[in-house]
C-alpha cells in the first residue's frame, strides 16, 4: 500500500510570507493522524495542498502515491470536510445526497441513508436549520458515502459543544474502522485528538516539529526533574526539547531513542498534551530552550 | 455483550485499560467461556477511540490465552475464570468485611485502608517471587 502522504521539502508562499516551510513528512497507511498546531501554523494550507486545492510553491508532495492534481480518480481517493464543515444552506439533507450520489461515483447509497436514518435526521430538512453539530455529521456523511480511500478533515470538531464532538468522533472512527479508511484531522487541541489519532503531526509557525507514531512518540519522551543543572550536565544522547530551571531545581523534557540513562533524577512519561506542548513552546521561544541557569542566553 | 469505557486521565494506556476490563469482565463473571466480544468497529462507535487500540487490546487477549479470534466472525472468549470468580469466595469476601470493620473501628478512613491495602499486596506479591 502506497504512504497516506509523503511529502518532500514542501513550501508554500503567499507573497511574501511562508505558509508551509521546507515539509517533509512520510506516513505510512492505515493511521488516523492529528494534524497539530496553533491557529496560523500552516494546517489548512498544507490539507488544502494535499487534497489538490493548492498548488505548492516549492517541493512534492504524494497523497495516496499520486501527485494531488485534482483529476477526478485522485479526488474519488479522497474525502475533504474544510474547515466549520460546510453544506449547502438552502438544500434540504436528502438534496445532499442526491448531490453526492451525481457527483461521485463510488457513492454508496445505502450507507448514506442509514447514516442520516441512525443519527436522526429529517431527510426534509434544510441544511441551514441543523445545528452545528448536525451540519458537521452531515458533511462527514457526505465524505465517507463517497467511499474514499483518505479522508482529510479541517478542524472538523472545533466549533462543536463536547456532546457533538463525541458524537462526531465515534461517527469517524466508526468510518475508519468500517471500510478500513485513513484520515487525517486538524486540530489546535491535543485534547480532541488524542483517543482517536495513532499518528501525530506537529506543526508550528510553518514548520513541522514532531512527527511519528503516538506510541513511539509517548515511549521515547522523558520529563527529567533533578537538581538545578545546565542542560550541557546531562549525560549525551539526550535531545532537550524543553527545560525550565527554578532557584533550586531543573526540569527538563528530553527524548531518546535509547533507553533513558539512570542518574540522579527523577523521570517519568509524559502525557500527549505536555509531549507536544513542549515542542509548541520551544518553537514559539527558541531563545528560551537555550537559556542556561544563570539565565544568559548562550 | 460487555460495554467499555476508558479513563482519559489515569494514565494506563487505553489498549490496556481494555484488556483490564476484560479480565474483570471475567471476574465478575459478566463474561465466561464462549461469549463474544463486541467487534472493534462497535467498540470505536461507542467510546471513540482509534480502531487500531481495540485490535491491539483483542490481540493482546489472544497472546494471554483468554480470546480467540475467528476471521469473518468476531472474537470469543475462550477461557473463564471461573475458579477465580468473585461469587465463588464468598467466605473470604466475608473475612474482608469483618477485617474492614475493624480497620474502621482502629480509626482507618478509605484512603489510609486503600494505601495498607496496597502496600501489603505489594509487599506480599515481592515476597512471592
């Protein structure tokens, strides 16, 4: 099987500002990968330049092993909800379907219906009376009626009250377990990716930090809390992702491929949400990673 | 059929927390030799999980011996833990209580019985090895 998205020093300019610099990723099949970072980092350009929407500045990208050139066989591969999930105000749910059912042709009528049946839907109603959380169910519908083999999410749960989010995310793993579908979802909350993701991306002012395995990625990160040190104390092999020093003591977030040498100090594994805060913080403050303890900025 | 539920904050990988539940599933007798478990696909739809952790937790099942899968079928139970069933120690569960109601009366609240509970566990298990 061809890798969900292998991209190769990708960028992408407006103007003058770099929206998506130098990305290079290679994730392998059959993950649900969270697509992290704060608002403005580059998620929504780099899903609109995997689902062909954007062409890039600079770079190659590969979704599914094809180049995304909006041909129609790449786009029946693939199913898109942009961003506050849109849908067709003045058409009514079974008009959406109808619409699906034209445009695509892998479209699958049967789960279609039984997905508007089992979530409560009137058929009759028109997409602009549905709240929020019936509008985002409805687009998502539409996206896997379509049989794809990546789906591709924007932010797709960020406008939602919790009770629509989970409602949501069951409806997409439900999906992804049904006809074996990868997916790839944004989010600026670790939070609301970290039950369903098993692949995670962090993306930061345009770059990515951190990509890989949440397993692995969980398994080979440390916090370290010891007495107050310079980071140049620890022993090498040691990548400091983040460190913070009080009067007395040092805290350190580093990660290792090896096993984590013994020493004086106390380690222990990091949640998800500290693991990737730790790198949105290093990239925000890149002078503050090289703080020593005397506080001079080497 | 057996629902589960996973606790985002206890820090047990998810994966595990299933297996876990299984086994008390067993336990409490709730589940015994031949019964299904719920197929990953109906497990993600209630507890919104990646399908990946349900299949890793089920192929962990079958390494400790206590499921088995049948392509196309599902995944069955195929060892109970019958002798290991709650309601078949009543006597000791009795003992417990009696034990409790001491512990009470010394002055012990939950959280001091909870600790000595498991320290002693612990120290018994190490004494074991």
């Amino acid at each position: 099987m061809n890798a969900i998205l292998r991209a190769q020093a990708l960028g992408k300019k407006y103007g003058r500002r770099e929206a998506l610099t130098d990305c290079t990723l290679e994730i392998p099949p059959g993950h649900v990968v969270g697509l992290v970072g704060p608002n403005g980092a580059g998620k929504t350009t780099l899903l609109k330049i995997a689902c062909g929407m954007l062409a890039p500045t600079s770079g190659r990208i590969e979704v599914l092993g094809e180049e995304p050139n909006g041909a129609p066989a790449h786009l029946a591969k693939v199913g898109y909800v942009a961003q506050e999930t849109p849908t067709y105000a003045s058409l009514t749910v079974a008009d959406h379907l109808t619409l699906g059912a034209r445009m695509n042709p892998r479209w699958d009528a049967k789960l279609a219906s039984a997905r508007v049946e089992q979530l409560g839907l009137d058929p009759k109603q028109k997409a602009g009376k549905l709240s929020g959380g019936q509008r985002a169910q409805l687009a998502l519908t539409v996206a896997v009626a379509k049989r794809p083999e990546l789906l591709i999410l924007d932010e797709p749960v960020a406008s939602l009250d919790p009770l629509a989010r989970r409602g949501f995310l069951r409806h997409l793993m439900e999906s992804v377990a049904e006809n074996d579908t990868s997916a790839i979802l944004s989010s600026h909350l670790v939070s609301d990716l970290e039950r369903v993701c098993d692949y995670l991306v962090v993306l930061v002012t345009s770059r990515v930090h951190l990509a890989g395995e949440t397993e692995v990625l969980l398994a080979q990160h440390y916090r370290l809390v010891c007495t107050r040190r310079a980071e140049s104390d620890l022993p090498p092999g040691l990548d400091v992702i983040w460190a913070e020093h009080s009067d007395r003591q040092s805290t350190f977030v580093v990660r290792t491929e090896a096993e984590l040498p013994t020493g004086d100090w106390s380690a222990e594994h990091l949640e998800l949400e500290d693991l990737v805060l730790s790198y949105m913080e290093r990239a925000a403050a890149p002078a503050r990673r090289t703080t020593t303890p005397t506080g001079d900025a080497r | 059929m057996i629902d589960f539920h996973l606790d985002a904050r206890s820090g047990v990988a998810p994966y595990l927390q299933i297996v876990g539940q299984v086994r008390q599933a067993l336990l409490l007798g709730l589940l015994s030799e031949g019964d299904k478990l719920p197929t990953v696909k109906e497990v993600v739809a209630k507890v919104a999980i990646n399908p990946n952790t349900v299949s890793k937790a089920y192929r962990e099942l079958e390494y400790l011996g206590l499921a088995a899968a049948k392509p196309g079928v599902g995944t069955f139970i195929i060892r109970s833990l019958g002798d290991a069933s709650l309601a078949a120690h009543a006597p000791l569960q009795q003992e417990l209580r009696t034990w409790l109601i001491k512990a009470r009366a010394a002055g012990l609240t939950e959280p001091g019985i909870d600790a000595m509970f498991q320290n002693t566990l612990r120290e018994s298990a190490e004494e074991e090895k």
